[in-house]
C-alpha cells in the first residue's frame, strides 16, 4: 500500500519539477486525494490514508452522503457546509501548519491565497 502512495507522491514531484519555473501555474495539490483537503475543514489530522477510498471512508463521517460523482459535487449544500462556521480558515491553518511533514497534505489553501490577493 504505501508503495501505490509513494508512486503518486514521485509523480508529483516530478510535475512540481516540470512547473516550477511557470509564473502562470498554480500548483494545488492534495495527497492522497483532494478529500484530504475536504477533511481537513473538519479534523486537525495528516495521518496515513492508504488511498482515495480510506479518505473517503473518514470523510463520510462529516458528510454522510458524499460521493464522487457528478450528482452530488453539483450540489451547494455540501460546500456552504464547508464554509461555514470558520471551517475553511480552520482547513486552511491546519494545511499550512501542516505542510510536508506528515503522510497526508493539501495545498488547496494556496489557490484560496492567490484568488484573494486578486480581487
């Protein structure tokens, strides 16, 4: 399991190396999933998930209903929950306290970051 983890983490690498010199690409990324990202807005944990599925798996305790599916995404409830209650500044504090240092991150705060330096 965690060799499928490390693959994807090469495999980010890799593109942080291709783009790193882009003035205009903004890298964002969320290992193991952009679920992390989402469970972060509700835990204060970079714990191991051994994929997609076990971030998943935790984050339906916060959203029962949660899938990956065109259906559901569209739907605004579930992200006006996110943002509520300073629950996106909390995912925010803990991804940036964060970082690398653990088996689980999200730079998904930075895209938040540089849309707020552009208005």
């Amino acid at each position: 399991m965690k060799t499928e983890f490390n693959a994807e983490k090469k495999k980010l690498e890799s593109i942080r190396k291709k783009y790193a010199n882009k003035k205009n690409v903004l890298l964002c990324d969320s290992l193991t999933s952009i679920e992390y990202w989402f469970l972060l807005h509700y835990e204060n944990t970079n714990r191991f998930f051994k994929d997609s599925a076990a971030t998943e798996k935790a984050l339906r305790k916060y959203i029962p209903d949660y899938e990956k599916k065109e259906k559901f995404l569209q739907e605004i409830k579930w992200v006006s929950d996110l943002c509520a209650d300073g629950k996106l500044e909390s995912a925010k504090t803990r991804a940036e306290a964060f970082g690398h240092t653990g088996n689980s991150y999200s730079e998904i705060y930075r895209a938040f970051d540089f849309f707020r330096e552009k208005q």
